[in-house]
C-alpha cells in the first residue's frame, strides 16, 4: 500500500486486488495482520453494521461492559443505513481490522447484483464520503475502505464476509443444507476448522454433514470441538432472522457464544424516513426484523 498523495480516491488510493479464490491463501492483508491473536481473552465478532449507529452503539457498549479488549469486523460497515461516516470512524478505532464486504465494495468501487434501493443506498453512501470537507478524514476513510482484505487467519480460525470459495458474494443460507450439498461440500473443503462469515445477516452454526443449528438451537452457544463448522455471526446493523435486536457473537476459548443487544430501533428508521435517497423501507425492515 502506497501514501495517498492525493485527495482525489480514484487516483490516489491503489485499490486491493481482489484474488481469483486460487490465490485467495496468498493475499496479503495491509490492516493490521496479526492483530487477531486471541491468546489473550474472548473476541468479540461483529458483522453487517450497515451504518446503523443505533445498533453499533449499543453493541460496542456491551462489549465493554463485558470487559472484552478486541473486536474483528466482518465486512458491510456502510450500505443502506444513515450514519456512514460514524460506522466507519467507529470501526477505524474500535476494530482490529474489518473485512471487505460487498457493500463496502460498492462504495469504493461499484455496486454488483444490487437492487434499485441497495444501489441507490450505494450512492448515496459515496456522497457522504465524498462530501466531507476534512480532507485528511476524508482521505483516511477513502484508505481504510479501499485496503479492507477479502480475508484474515490465525491459529484459531479464519473468516470472510461471504464464504470461503466467494469471499466478498457468496450467500450460504441455512436452506443450503437441503438444497445445494455440493456447495456445502465445496465450502468445507476450503478451511481446517472453524470459519467465520457475515453476509446473509441470519446468525447460526453450520456443520460437515451438512446442518445447521440456529443460535436457539445451540443455547446461543456453540461449543467448539474437532468437528469443523462454519459460524455466521448475525448482523448488528440490519437482522434478517425475524429478530430484530442486534446480533454479534463472542469466540471464547472452547466456545462460541451468540449474543442480541436491543436498540433503539425506531430512531434508526425515523433517520432512513427522513433521507430521500434511501428507501423507507430499509428502515421499516428493521423493526421486525426481516
Ligand atoms: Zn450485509
């Protein structure tokens, strides 16, 4: 990664390149690499923000109040939401990195497979970022979005927004199960022991065989073992699992717990209400939860 001379994103910040899923083990991350060793204590795993400040706020609150010290973010820090700029600021000085998510994608480079209101989101996402006077702040979250890795491994685990063939695009929805083994099969194939992925916004624990367990299912806490499973986190910003409070998850050492906050939601759809360029009903989504 080079300095960015100017202010300018498009010509002054190198994109990342994005690895055909061949050379996806050999990407090399520019946030912060060895940032997620977990030796010392639990992590806490957000995802899917979806520049909900509401819900971030309340979830980086019960992360302290829980006394964990590092956070990991899953990808789609901006997108449909109303407070951007605030997501990602956050999420520069909270996170220990966060992954490229497909709407981050979007932001920085173009929308891909989105409907109108997504797009129309998109755009007028970059706006925001665009049309921050600051220069040096404007630059740092141009850099941040635009360096964001596709992937990041430890010891312990590795983890992507989409899936491990697709990193940035590819939904495994819990359906999947029942209706595309060979994706299933194929996915597993692709890491030793655990993963973690964000995307579909529907927290839960996929296995080999293939199945899957909804957090409920596992008392919101799945306990690790040699068995390989595949773990989505849910989504802070945007829940799509009919719940709509806050979803993260906490990796401990033998087990991974999945973790709601409430929030104050109707503040966040008053906010999308009060936006032209973004649809009401990305706001009124929010309050069931779907
Ligand atoms: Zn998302």
């Amino acid at each position: 990664m080079t300095q960015v001379e100017s202010d300018n994103f498009a010509e002054g910040v190198k994109p990342h390149v994005f690895p055909r899923e061949e050379a996806a083990p050999e990407t090399k991350p520019t946030q912060a690499p060895a940032a997620i060793s977990t030796g010392d204590g639990p992590l806490a795993i957000i995802s899917d923000i979806h520049a909900n400040l509401e819900a971030l706020t309340e979830v980086l609150a019960e992360i302290d109040r829980q006394g964990i010290k590092k956070i990991v973010c899953l990808g789609d820090v901006v997108g449909y939401g109303p407070n951007p700029l605030e997501c990602i600021d956050l999420v520069m000085t909270r996170c220990e990195f966060s992954l490229m998510g497909n709407h981050d994608f979007a932001i920085f480079f173009e929308p891909y497979n989105f409907n109108q209101a997504a797009e129309n989101a998109a755009y007028w996402t970059r706006t925001q970022f665009e049309n921050d006077t600051d220069r040096e702040r404007r630059n740092k979250r141009w850099r941040y979005l635009g360096t964001m890795p596709t992937r990041m491994n430890n010891h312990r685990f590795v983890c992507f927004h989409g899936s491990p063939r697709r990193p940035i695009n590819e939904y495994v929805f819990p359906d999947d199960i029942y209706t595309a083994p060979q994706k299933m099969a194929a996915i597993f194939d692709r890491f030793e022991r655990l993963c973690f992925v964000g995307h579909t916004h529907v927290p839960g624990v996929f296995v080999p065989d293939p199945d899957f367990y909804a957090p409920e299912e596992v008392n919101n806490r799945y306990t690790i073992s040699s068995e390989r499973a595949m773990i989505n986190v849910g989504s802070v910003g945007q829940p799509r699992d009919r719940n709509p409070k806050a979803s993260f998850a906490i990796l401990h050492d033998d087990s991974v717990e999945f973790v709601r906050v409430a929030y104050d939601v109707q503040a966040t759809v008053d906010k999308v209400r009060a936006i032209d360029a973004l649809d009401n009903f990305l706001g009124a989504r929010l309050l069931d939860g779907r």
